[in-house]
C-alpha cells in the first residue's frame, strides 16, 4: 500500500509556506494597487463625463 506523502511535513513547514505565501501576496497587492487606482480614477472621470453629458441633454429636451 502507498503511504501519504502529504503527512510527512512538520506543522512547522506548513505554516512557513503558508506564510510566505501570504507575504508574496500582500506585496505584490501594495505592487499594483498605484495601477489599480490609476484605472479607478480613470474610470470614476468618464463615468463623471459621461453623467455630465447626459444631464446637458436632459437640460436640451425640458
């Protein structure tokens, strides 16, 4: 019979990895979070266009 090789890891190991990969995570989310709020801004500025042009038409048609 084959034995689990995933029980052959400490705790310890595990919770190592699971760190590491948390910290990778979290620096690379602070990484792209200036892109990110550069395609909010951009984004929020054309929904705001947007709104402004169609409040001008429904000013043109009253």
């Amino acid at each position: 019979m084959r034995e689990n090789l995933s029980t052959l890891r400490r705790p310890s190991d595990i919770i190592n990895d699971m760190f590491r990969y948390a910290f990778h995570a979290a620096s690379s989310a602070v990484a792209d979070a200036p892109k990110a709020a550069a395609f909010l801004a951009a984004h929020a500025e054309a929904a705001a266009a947007e709104a402004a042009a169609a409040a001008l038409l429904d000013g043109a048609r009253s």
